[in-house]
C-alpha cells in the first residue's frame, strides 16, 4: 500500500512540475528576448526604431536618447519575470506576467493611434501581449 502511496505523490509531483514546467521555460524564454530587445535599444537604437512599428524619427543624437528609456524599460521588465522565477513561486511569476502585459498591449495601442504599421503592431507587439497573457494563466493555473 505505501508503495502505491508513494507512486502516486511522485506521479502528482512530477505531473505538478510538468504542468508549471513548460510555462516557466516559456516564461524565461519571453523574459530574456525582452531583455535582448532592450539591449538592442540601448547600444543600437536607431537600428531598432524601424521594428517598433512607427515612423522611424529622425536619427539625431536627442532622438536617439528619447529611445534608450525603452531599452531600459525592456531590460527591466525582463529582469522582474526572471527575478521573480528564482525568488518566487510559479503563480507569483504568472501574476508578474500578466501586469508585465500591460506593455506590449500599450505599444501596440500607441502603434495603431499613431497611425504607424498594423501588421507590426498585431505581430509583435499583440502577439508578446498574448503569449504572455496565456503564459501568466497557465502558471497561475486559470487555463
């Protein structure tokens, strides 16, 4: 009988980790391409103003000081979801991720009111706001 106790909690510890397993790779996966971008934006930004989706501005030393707070937003963002996967629990993270979404859903607003590219609004910055939106729910198990 412990036997079967005993397989039964590593079966359920094991389908426990599985289930958050996926969502945290995920999730770390989102967390240092976002840390990427923002590396992007803070060495290179005027490489990086025509992927936003708007009109690229103009290519002076001012602009490309008005783009680094982006970058350094980015970079933040990405060390909060990877901060919070060491110090955490898996449901705390999704909850980050889900407040983290706010941002990619705010770009993309400011695209589309802006009149700038609906395809990179949709495909970038709507899909970020997705994965992460269903990222954050499986880990705090809504989905």
């Amino acid at each position: 009988m412990r036997r079967i106790v005993y397989s039964v909690a590593i079966f359920s510890n094991n389908e426990m980790f599985m289930h958050n397993a996926i969502p945290l790779i995920l999730a770390a996966l989102i967390a240092v391409g976002i840390i990427v971008i923002g590396c992007f934006y803070l060495v290179s930004p005027e490489r990086m103003t025509g992927s936003f989706g708007l009109k690229p501005p103009a290519s002076d030393a001012d602009t490309r000081a008005w783009l680094r707070p982006k970058g350094i937003r980015d970079v933040v963002a990405g060390l909060v979801v990877l901060t919070m996967m060491l110090t955490a629990d898996g449901r705390s993270v999704g909850i980050a991720l889900l407040v983290e979404a706010i941002v990619p859903l705010g770009d993309m607003s400011i695209i589309l009111g802006s009149g700038g590219s609906k395809s990179r609004a949709f495909s970038i910055h709507g899909a970020t706001c997705a994965v992460m939106l269903v990222v954050g729910l499986l880990l705090i198990h809504a989905i």
